[in-house]
C-alpha cells in the first residue's frame, strides 16, 4: 500500500519504533499522521516535530490499557480526521519473570500487548471496511514466533498478537483489509536497552539471548523495513533475516528446537 494521501495513526509513537514509524510515515505524503503514546509529552512533541516539516499532524494522549481510552480515541480521531486509513498498533509492555510474573505484570501484558490491538481493530476497522479497504500493522516480537527467554508474559502475549493478525488477515481479506505482523528480534529501544536499576536477572536473560542472536537495529531501519513491507504487502514483517530461519526449525523439528533452547538457556545462565 501506499501512504500518499492516507489518513495513519501510529501507537506508542514517543519512542522507539513508533516514533521512528511516525517519523519515516511522514516523508510519504500521508494526509495527517495522529501520533498516540500514554507520554503525552512524548507524542506531542513527535507530532509537533513531524507538522513543523510539513505534514499535518497532531498527539492523542491514550492509556493502551484502558477500553474507554480507546473508544474515546476512536471518537476523536473520526472527528478530527474522518478516520484511520493505515494503523499501526505499536505500543506494548515487557515484563521479565516466568511462573512467579506477578498477576498485575500478567494482567497489563494481556491488556498492552494483545487486548489494545483487538480493542484498535474494532475501534477503526469498520471505517476501514466502510472506505473500501486499509491496512492494519501490529508489532508483536520476535518472541511471538519462538519465545522469550526471560519473559513469559511477553512471550505468551506476543503470541496472541501473531495469532489476531493472522486471524484479522484471513477474516478480512474479503474486506480488502491488509494486515502485516511486525516481529523484530533486538531493536535499540527503552525496552531492550532499560534504565539502570531497572533490570532484574529475568531482564538480563533476556537482553543477552537477544544481543548473541543477532544485531541491535536501530528504530529507523525498522521503519524502513516496515514500509517496504507493506509495499509488498507481506504478512510477516522480519527485520532480522535470521528469524525466519529459527521461524523454520522451530516448524519443522519441534523437539530438537526446544532441547536446542533449553540447552542455550542453561549456558546463558538461565534457569
């Protein structure tokens, strides 16, 4: 799809890959790009960067873990610009920790990382449909193709993100709604890279599988990679080449996948 003229509208657009999908979206000649982030500041000042260039473009202040917040963020938004032609549900959480993750780390993964997505999609997705068609991107992970060590919550959670954009991509395809996954393994964001004192050992098992899987892309590239993609109109969106390969042993020897995993978590340090 091309973005020339589209009205798009990016979550978790303060930082990291949201800002950089706001950001690269702008240069394509979008209609108005509405950035959403729970940092206010964060998201006015992207939004705000990205109009002083020439694009119209305002901020929505959203808590991605409250249903009303979104049906309010519908509300405006059709008010505001008619609509949402391209949506890009970037915004999600991480916690370490496995069986022990507490239930209110539990409860926001789910609410953040898959019920945000399903709440968006029948948020926007009707006027999609009403419009003649659109397109839907949602970031899920690399840990949603194979897993998280580390990071149960995350793991399961990025999963159902798969597991809803497959799901909206075949029951839609009628609509004429395209819908890609984003699953980037190490990106040079908050969420790999916290602040200090904000790792626990789960964190730092984690952050090391990724660092010794492959390359830390920065945000931009994946913005880049994310574009290209929906030019193509591909469902899976992977910017680190690598992943498909253990996307594919995983598919075709189960077993030897996991005592593979198994093994590299016990040199790693993991439990």
């Amino acid at each position: 799809m091309k973005l020339h003229g589209k009205s798009v509208l990016v979550t978790g657009a303060a930082s990291g890959i949201g800002r950089a999908i706001a950001r690269r979206v702008a240069n394509e000649g979008p209609s108005v790009v509405v950035c959403v982030d729970k940092n206010e500041s964060g998201a006015s000042a992207v939004s705000n960067e990205i109009a002083a260039a020439g694009t119209p473009s305002y901020s929505v202040a959203v808590d991605l873990a409250d249903r009303e917040a979104i049906e309010l963020l519908a509300s405006v938004v059709t008010e505001r610009s008619g609509g949402t032609d391209v949506l890009f549900a970037n915004a999600g959480v991480s916690f370490g920790g496995g069986l022990d993750t507490l239930e209110e780390a539990w409860q926001t993964s789910w609410e953040v990382n898959v019920m945000a997505q399903v709440r968006l999609a029948r948020s926007f997705l009707p006027g999609m449909i009403e419009r003649g068609g659109g397109y839907i991107v949602n970031t899920a992970s690399a840990a949603g193709l194979l897993t998280n060590l580390g990071g149960l919550s995350y793991s399961v959670t990025k999963h159902g993100s798969v597991a809803l954009s497959e799901w909206m991509a075949i029951t839609h395809a009628r609509d004429n709604i395209k819908v890609s996954v984003l699953c980037p393994m190490g990106v040079r964001t908050n969420m790999l890279f916290p602040e200090e004192g904000r790792q626990n050992e789960e964190h730092r098992l984690a952050q090391a599988a990724v660092l010794e899987a492959g390359d830390v892309l920065e945000p931009e590239v994946v913005a880049d990679k994310v574009l290209e993609a929906m030019d193509a109109e591909q469902f899976l969106i992977l910017p680190h080449e690598s992943v498909r390969g253990f996307y594919s042993f995983r598919a075709n020897d189960t077993d030897k996948w996991i005592a593979s995993m198994a093994r590299y978590q016990q040199r790693l340090g993991g439990a």
